[in-house]
C-alpha cells in the first residue's frame, strides 16, 4: 500500500474546499492541488520515469515543491530533496548517487543542473519560476490529464532520499520508506496537547528539503487537512507578521530563527496569541532565548530532536510534559536509551538538567541510541556505513541494515546510532552533551569539516587547512578556518570567504577566517583541533 500518497488522498476526499496551500495572495484548495499534483505525476510518466525511479526536486519553499512532491509520489518514483543553496559540485554528487533521471528546479539554478549534467542519468529538466535554457517549464511540463489515482507502494519502498554527510564529509543518501515516512506524519501530532487538524495555519519556514520541514511540517500538516503558509526565505519581521495577520497556529523552527526573533526591534509589538504550539529542533536551544521568547509572547516554547535518519522526530518536550535543556521524552512508538562502549545502559540521573559539576560525566554519559518505525532502511550503496550505524539488541553490529520499520530483526530490537552524547534521568528525559563527532551545526545545519576543507585545499593560495567550529550567539555555532597560505601566494582572508561562497552553500562557508603560520599536528601528522578551538585536551 502507499502510505503518503493514499493518507493525502483521504485528507483531499474530506476536505477537498480546504485551503491546503496559501502563499502570498494565493490559494490552493486540497481539490486543487490533488489535481495538480495529477498533472505532474501524469507528465512525469509520460518522460518515462517509472515507479522506484528518483526524481530530485531543487526548489526552495514555494507552492511547486509541495506539488512536485506529491507528484512524485504519485507517480511511484521518490524524491530527492536538494537544498537550493547547493551549487553544481555539491547537487552533482546527490544526482550521479542516487541515479535521479529527472529535476524540478528554479529556473536560477538550472544551470547547476544542466552543468553537471552529462555525469549524471538525469534525462528530463523542468524550471520553476521562469524559462532556462534546458528545460521545460514547470506550467507547460504539467500534463493536460491528472493521473488517474497512483501508483502503489509498499512499505518498505523508499519514498524519499535526503542527503546527509557522514565523518568523512562525503554526503549519504538516507532511505525513507513509505513506512518510515507514514508512520511519522501520523505520528508528528503526537507531540501537540491536541493533534493538527483542519483550523490549523503552518508556518512553513523551515527548509522542505530538510526532513523537519518535510515531515513534521509540510506532511503531518497536509496529512491532517491544515493549511500550511510556505516562506522561500527566513525574515523575522516577515514571519511575526504572517503569524499575526494570519493568525497561525503552529510554529516549527530552529533556535537561530527565535534568537532573531527575541532580537527584532519591536517584536513585543506583535500579538502572537494565536500560536497553540511552538517547537525549536535542529539543535539545542539556548534556556535565554526560550526564557525571552515566552516572556514577550506568552507562549510556550517547545524543544525536540530527531534526524534525518529517523524522519526526523525521536524525542519531544509536549505542553504537558516539558524540562528545559532537555530534548523531552522518547514520543509514543519509539525506543531509546543511552549506552557505553560497550553497548550497556549507562546510569541514569535522578532528574535533570544537572549540574555538570556535582557529576562525573563519566558515569552517566553514553550515546544516544533509538529504535522505531521511523528510522531509516539504511544508507543508499554504503555498506560500512551501515554497519556502523545499526546494533542489535544483544550488542552485536547488525548483520545488515534492516532499518527498525518492523521494530527489530530475528535476533532482537535493532538500534539506531546517532552519534550524539548525552544522559538520561528516572523520567524519561533525555539531555544532549555533545557531538561525537566534529560535526558542526550552525543555524540548524549540519556542516561537516572535512568538506570545506577539501574545497579550500583546492585554491591556489593555500598550503594547509582545517575548519572548526566555534561559539557564535546567533547560531551556536559558525565556521572558522585555520589556513597556513603559501609563500608566494597573494591571499586574504575575504578571498577564501568570497571562494568558499561561490563553491558550496552559504551557511557552510568560513565567516571567520585565520591565517597561520602552522597547524598544531600530532607526530603522525593528525590536526589537534581541540587547540584550534582553544580547548584542553581530553
């Protein structure tokens, strides 16, 4: 059966005058918009791809990223959500790996499409928003007939490939199934006193080819007939208006997008009572900025996690269960614990947050591991990677990743690791400590170290290089690079941001950058970042 695709089709049966979609002065009705995403599943098939096929959708938060996903689905294949601050180097990668035939993209970043093109199996273009040179547009590409129902999938059929990088800066494909992804957008309410319904209005800030917008927001919203307001770019202003005016009711964001708000001249000014719900992930949120949130607007502001990997939502704080500087409580149908080296339950505290100074971290400090019907099937084509990431209940390392869609494997529970370290405490509350990696996360990305340096490698001015992250009070975090420049080379600290900028999304790029005379190396020649950020060794 096909879970996203048959759930929407039931909401559009109920509610089919319902504004599922309402952006600017537009409105689209649920009937509308089924018809539409008919058009594009019809003309999809019509270009030849067929069910499984994969299909990249490089848009920002615009009406035709939700048509084109739906579409998509309808038409049997999965999506391939890219971020549209990617230029070519970084989309040619997700294209060639995940063997996408087909791309919806803005017609401004066509370009980077058709430049990498020839490396890829990418056969068909559509542009959004304009004409480019290499693509149909998106209005003439929609057949004249809407596709007669869909395609059916299984479950454990991948509905969508998202791109995450691993340790090495290389980005995975991570494989959501219509399993995973099902069972999570009837499960995204669970975290709200009442789930979405009809009377809710979405703010839709966050990202859609990031798996919380995707899920927890687009989905879960059109899932249970809401109507949801896409933003194609972040303005505090823009967004307190649109609650306002609009009178929202559900927020999702990440902890930049509050710090912004708190810090809006004026922001008192704005009456956001109509907001019942208000949930910060993609990072921890710092306790001021919930405290100044809560006192300017009288609601209550809300922390969870997750990852793309299990679609996204593991943990929640709910308006009736809630800790501050906790990520909450495991939601209803999935399993977590925190574990040593040894894949044995650490101790758990009696209540938290503690006082990190009254405690050994030692003793009470593991990883983050989950179990459920949201994590991932595995890592597309990356067989140790998937080894890594999955154990089974005895310990043991999965034989192979069977993902948790039917909570376990013949030998016991399979566990997800997340690679995030943290503590529990006797109710169920799960605090995050530390990455395990060198990950850094700033604004809610992910950027992962090795691969700006691989780029910066590559100019011409550069001897050596390393990136780190440091304390930044907007982001949590910002990207600074270390670079030793060659003798000769002209070079300046704004070219190798200006560099950077051109070469890979923005919020990746350094906007701190070093130069020095050397790099502090271990004997085996191993960076000692630790020194970098002006910390003690461990």
């Amino acid at each position: 059966m096909t879970n996203l695709v048959r759930d929407v089709a039931e909401t559009v049966e109920s509610y089919p005058e319902q504004t599922a979609i309402k952006f600017q002065d537009h409105e689209v009705s649920y009937e509308g918009f089924w018809h539409r995403t008919g058009q594009l599943a019809q003309a999809l098939a019509d270009a030849g791809v067929e069910p499984g096929d994969r299909v990249g959708v490089y848009l920002p938060n615009l009406p035709q990223f939700v048509t084109s996903y739906y579409g998509v689905l309808r038409a049997g294949a999965a999506v391939v959500p890219m971020n549209p601050q990617y230029k070519a180097r970084e989309i040619g990668h997700m294209l060639e790996d995940s063997g996408a035939t087909a791309v919806i993209a803005l017609s401004d970043l066509v370009p980077f499409v058709t430049g990498v093109q020839d490396e890829t199996s990418v056969e068909t273009i559509v542009s959004v928003n304009g004409d480019a040179e290499g693509a149909t547009p998106f209005d003439e590409f929609l057949a004249a007939d809407s596709f007669d129902g869909y395609v059916e999938r299984d479950d454990e059929d991948v509905a969508a490939q998202p791109y995450t990088s691993g340790t090495t800066g290389t980005p995975k494909g991570v494989l959501l199934t219509h399993g995973n992804l099902g069972w999570m957008t009837r499960h995204a309410g669970d975290i709200l006193e009442e789930d979405y319904g009809p009377e809710d209005r979405l703010l839709g800030v966050l990202p859609l080819f990031h798996i919380y917008g995707m899920t927890v927001v687009m989905n879960a919203g059109l899932y249970n007939g809401s109507t949801y307001y896409p933003l194609p770019e972040w303005d505090a202003e823009t967004a307190l208006g649109l609650i306002q005016s609009e009178e929202l009711t559900i927020m999702h964001g990440v902890p930049a997008m509050y710090n912004d708000i708190v810090n809006t001249p004026g922001a008192d000014e704005y009456d956001l009572s109509s907001l019942r719900f208000v949930n910060s992930g993609g990072s921890s949120c710092p306790v001021e900025v919930i405290n100044r949130f809560e006192e300017l607007f009288g609601v209550q502001l809300n922390e969870g996690y997750g990852l793309t990997e299990t679609s996204p939502i593991t943990h929640a704080n709910r308006p009736d269960a809630r800790r501050k500087g906790s990520i909450g409580q495991p939601i209803p149908g999935v399993d977590a614990k925190v574990v040593d080296e040894d894949f044995e339950e650490v101790p758990r505290v009696e209540e938290g947050p503690i006082d990190e100074g009254e405690y050994d971290l030692d003793e009470i400090v593991g990883e983050i591991v989950v179990s459920g019907p949201n994590v991932m099937k595995g890592y597309h084509d990356r067989p140790g990677a998937n080894e890594e990431a999955f154990t089974e209940a005895d310990g043991s390392p999965a034989s192979e990743a069977s993902g948790t869609s039917e909570a376990g494997t013949a030998s016991g529970k399979t566990w997800f690791h997340t690679e995030d370290l943290g503590y529990w405490d006797e109710d169920d509350f799960f605090y995050v400590i530390d990455r395990e990696k060198h990950m850094i996360v700033t604004g809610g990305y992910n950027v992962y170290p090795r691969e700006v340096e691989e780029l910066l490698f590559e100019h011409e001015g550069v001897a050596d290089a390393a990136v780190v992250g440091v304390p930044d009070e907007r982001r949590g975090e910002t990207v600074k690079a270390f670079i030793v420049p060659r003798p000769d080379a002209d070079v300046t600290p704004e070219e190798i941001k200006e560099y950077c900028l051109e070469n890979m999304a923005e919020y990746k790029h350094p906007r701190e950058v070093e130069f020095v005379e050397e790099l502090p190396r271990t004997t085996t020649g191993k960076v000692q970042k630790f020194e970098l950020r002006g910390e003690e060794a461990e």
